[in-house]
C-alpha cells in the first residue's frame, strides 16, 4: 500500500503487545488512514510533558496564568465542534429494531463503507497514536478495556486524564486478550463530514470529523455507556449515566447513592455537595460525578465502580455557590475547553466570579453583542484526585454497595420533592418516565416536557424496550437490590420562584432516602410512591413555612392521571419489545390514582 512503513514516533518510551488481534487492527488502521508516525501511548509524565509543549507550539493549547493556574492550559475547539452530534451518532446493529426508535441506527456494512471512506487518508502528515486504557480501576473485575487509535494529541492528554491509560491498561489487555476497539480521526472538522458511529455487536467505535470531548475521547459517553450498556446486558450488569456519591452521618457509617439526571438538573453539585452548615459532622465523598458501573456481588447487594478517572465538566454555572468542591480543583493541572480568558490569563466563564473575560471562547476581544463569553457548553478535564470531596473508595477494585439508586428530573408542579418506589418494578417505571421540562432559551418554549429515561436517552446503545427488560430482570436475581426513588428540587411556586432551597439542603432529602433504605424514616402512601412524612425531613434552621413543605410533598392526582397517559403514549412507542411488566406496572399505578379520584 503505497510502500506503507510503521516507524514509532520519538516521545516516551516505546511500547510493544503480543496480543495478535491488536497487532492485527493497528496495521489494518494504519493501512487505511497512512498517517506518517504511529506512537504507542504509554502515559507516563515525559509523555504528556512532551505532547503538551508539542500543542504549544501548534497553538493547539494556550498557557494560562502559571501562577495562578500553574500546569494548566487552554484549547479552542472549531466553532461548528463545540458539543455532541446526536444526529449524526449512529448505532448499527445488524436488526435495526435491536437498536430501537431511542437510536439513529445505519446497518453495520453501510455504517463501515460509510465511515471508512471517510478515514481514507485521514491521517496523511500526522501521527497515529494508540491508546491502551481501561475503564475503572485497574485490577477491579468490573472494569473493561478499550483501545482508541487517534490522530489528536489533544485527546491523548485528555484520555490520560479521563481513564487508567497506558502500560497497565496494555498489561491487562495482554492478559485478557479482548478489548474495545475505538478509532478516531479530526479529520478536516467538516460537519458535512463527521460520524459517529457503533457497533455494538464487534465492540466498536468508529467516529471523524469532530474534535469534540464526547465525540473524541471515545472512552467515556461512546464507550463507557453506549458499548458498554450492550455489554452489560449481555454479562448481567448495568452501564448507566449515574454519578456516586458516599454520605457518612456523623457516626462515621458511610452509605453509597447513585443517582441518575438529566442535563442542567444538578448532577455534578449533587455528586460534589457540601453538607449545610446545620449537618456539623456529616460529610459526603464523590465516588463519581457521570457514569456507573454496577452488578450484583455475590451478597446479593449491587456494587457500583465510577469507570472514569476524572472530570469532564461543563464550566458555565461552576461557581463558589453552586460547586466550591469543583471551583477549588481546577486551579492546577487542568485543560479547558472553549473558556474565556482574563486579561492575565486566567480562565473564566459565566458565574465562576466577578472577574471581566478580556477575550470570549472564540480568543475575539470580548463584546457581549457575541453572547456568552465562554461557550455555553465549554468544558474543565481534571483528574477526580483533584477534587476535596474525592472517596478514597474511588480506586477500590470491588466497588462500592449502593443502598438507593436515584432518578430525578426537573418539573415545576408535578414530581413532589422525594417519592420512594414501591418495589423494584415500579422503580424501572420511575425511572423510564423521567422526564424534564424544557425552558424558552433551550426550545423556544416554555414546559415541553421531554422523556429521558434513566437519563439515557442519548446514551443506550439498544432498544429501550430491551433495556427496561434488562432492569427488571434484577428483581428475580436478588433481594437485597437498592431501594429506588425520584427527587425533583425544581419545584416552583405560581410567582416561578423555587420552594425549595436546594444546593447544600439537598443533604436533608438524601438523609430520608437513607432512612428509608435502614426501615427508618415516616413516610406516607400515596398512587405513585411513598413521600415524607410530616416532619419526617429534618429542615431545622431551614426558613422554609409548613404549607411550603406541605406543597412540596403533595401530589395532584388528576394531574398525574394526566401524567400516566402521557407515560403510556410514550411507553408504548416502542411497539412489542416493551416489556409487560412494565405496561403491567403502570396499570397499577393508574388503577390506585382512579380508586383516590372515586
């Protein structure tokens, strides 16, 4: 092919696999996409020292103020590069029903010519690099593999902060001889020519044209969910877009919650939350901020690993209000992706602090008449080791036992601020009916409300009526599953003002989940779930009156009878791979909410 030669390139030490199949596909890579170096990632220090100043000097990466934000650095993606494609990620199983109406789906012979034409030559005057990581810890039995091929330095650096990468990754893979493969290219960042695609069925990723975090580094969204959701179903296990967080009473018990939300519904504060300064001796560890990992252990209770090794953010909203544990881990060894600037060079975005940008995402001098300063979606990649809340379970290769899954959404009237499932089953049906209501400047108006099933909607790489199959399955696997509840913080009065305070506060609501996890804590039945009882939630030196309280932890049943027939129209979308349980679930719901109405 062309006199085609493989020489490694000259940064970091040079690393070599017996593993035949790897041999095989890297050649097969390079074979397609000719690049002019191949260099085997190894993650070592000299490594990134290496590539980082290489990117300096290509103006890929802009130092920031060293004394401020010593080792930390700027990266300016293209303007059309700047968040995921959803409609140009694609999932291509050989039915097109196994990928479901929640997938763009392309059969796997068309999306390969497709894409394949697209690498052709993609890498001429570049270097291939080739990334060994693994997802979660490196010795953990619920961690996997991933091998992503790159021509982006940019997502090297990144990948070594978002995963456990290099010489251990390739050492595990050698020994377990399978792995997922993700190649990637920026190609020429033309949106007429970028493509995301998965194969489920050969563990594969294939995406170019974009530079893009999600799009890129293929470890997280494309593998850690959308492959890795295929896999675990077929392994038994659950890939989900959770974050982990540990709360230890002042006792010293430490109790693990994962809990699943849509975007802008408070995910990464809750993961990162500070305790109120009413709760003296409570403390709450991240294990996660993103996505979950989790499988019945042998005791019957599910364990949960974060497959991440770090944080990749959105940076506007972060700010000593809403995230102090995120503000404070960011002022060292940190990239930034599409930030503004100060005039000394310090990053900012809109409610970090009261600072004036000098320059927007784009480098222009800034002018409010260009919007934002910083681009709406710009993005902080920091290792998870940085943050003050960080659980030194992070790194435990068993995990961590979850006593409460969580799904929330954000609703102005309907969802009562805490409700705990009945069972099992009927927290799948919490948990498909996610749903949030979208705002004028996102949609164009105003409480359209958009299903989001466990906060997957982007993310699950099959049939969601399969993949609720998969979640109920659980409850004939064990006894001691995780009780399941739905928190909604956004709950607003008729003037739009928030009831309830949130942030720190939520604490108050996760101690009563916690409670009632332990055969603790009042509640009260109602049609769609148990809710607190009066008093049951602790809001001592909160400024909040009784009927407020008594607003938040109500429900309007012919509101919600409104509610089931919408979650039937949507549940049954998904034609005959919905399963019956789930249809069975919701007839019990409504029947409870008609016997209230009679």
């Amino acid at each position: 092919m062309h006199g085609f030669t493989q020489p490694t390139f000259n940064i970091g030490s040079v690393m070599t696999t017996t593993n035949k199949l790897l041999l095989a596909w890297v050649d097969e890579v390079a074979r397609l996409t000719k690049p002019d170096r191949i260099h085997w990632c190894d993650g070592s220090d000299e490594e990134n020292a290496a590539l980082i100043e290489q990117m300096l000097e290509s103006g890929d990466l802009i130092k920031l103020n060293k004394d401020t934000h010593p080792n930390c650095f700027l990266h300016r993606s293209d303007p059309s590069d700047v968040a995921r494609t959803e409609h140009l990620t694609f999932v291509c199983t050989e039915n097109e029903a196994d990928a479901g109406p929640n997938n763009h789906w392309m059969s796997p012979a068309d999306g390969h010519a497709k894409v394949d034409a697209l690498f052709d030559g993609a890498m001429q005057g570049r270097t291939m690099y080739v990334i060994p990581y693994c997802m979660g810890p490196i010795d953990s039995p619920l961690a996997r593999c991933g091998v992503e091929i790159t021509d982006s330095p940019y997502v090297v650096v990144n990948m070594r902060l978002m995963t456990r990468m290099g010489q251990p990754a390739l050492a595990r893979i050698e020994r377990e001889g399978h792995f997922v493969k993700g190649l990637h290219s920026t190609g020429d960042l033309s949106p007429e020519r970028r493509m995301i695609t998965h194969f489920p069925e050969e563990l594969a990723i294939k995406s170019i044209g974009s530079g893009y975090g999600g799009n890129a580094l293929l470890g997280k969204k494309c593998h850690a969910l959308r492959i890795a959701s295929w896999q675990a179903r077929e392994e038994g296990w659950l890939a989900e877009h959770m974050l982990i967080v540990g709360i230890e009473n002042p006792q010293g018990e430490v109790h693990y919650i994962a809990a699943a939300f849509p975007s802008a519904c408070g995910k990464t504060n809750l993961a990162m939350l500070i305790p109120p300064e009413s709760h003296k001796g409570w403390k709450v560890w991240t294990v996660g901020d993103d996505i979950c990992w989790m499988r019945v252990g042998e005791d019957g209770r599910m364990w949960a690993i974060n497959p991440e090794a770090g944080f990749f953010g959105v940076a506007p909203g972060t700010g000593a209000k809403t995230n102090p544990n995120a503000l404070a881990m960011l002022d060292h060894d940190a990239i930034f992706t599409n930030v503004a600037v100060t005039d000394d060079m310090q990053p900012w975005w809109e409610g970090k602090d009261k600072q004036v940008p000098a320059f927007d995402w784009q480098g222009r001098p800034y002018d409010s008449k260009n919007g934002p300063a910083a681009h709406p979606n710009s993005r902080f990649t920091v290792s998870a080791k940085q943050c003050a809340s960080a659980s030194p379970e992070m790194d435990n290769p068993t995990g961590v036992p979850l006593s409460a899954i969580v799904f929330g959404g954000r609703r102005k009237e309907l969802a009562p601020l805490v409700m705990q499932a009945r069972d099992w089953n009927h927290g799948v049906l919490m948990g498909a009916s996610v749903a949030s209501e979208t705002t004028a400047a996102a949609t164009g108006a105003v409480g359209v409300v958009r299903r989001d099933p466990m906060a997957m909607k982007p993310f699950c790489g099959y049939n969601f009526g399969d993949y609720w199959a998969h979640w109920l399955s659980f409850a004939d696997r064990s006894d001691k599953l995780p009780q399941i509840f739905h928190v909604n913080w956004f709950r607003q009065d008729d003037d739009g003002k928030f009831l309830w305070p949130g942030f720190g506060d939520n604490l108050r609501v996760l101690r009563w989940v916690l409670d009632r996890c332990a055969g603790r804590g009042d509640a009260v039945e109602t049609p769609v779930g148990w809710l607190p009882a009066k008093g049951a939630l602790d809001t001592s030196g909160l400024n909040i009156d009784a009927s407020v309280m008594d607003e938040l932890l109500s429900i309007d049943p012919a509101a919600w009878r409104d509610e089931v027939t919408a979650v039937r129209e949507y549940l049954e979308s998904f034609g005959d791979r919905l399963p019956d349980d789930l249809l069975d679930e919701l007839q019990r719901v409504e029947k409870r909410l008609q016997s209230e109405a009679a």
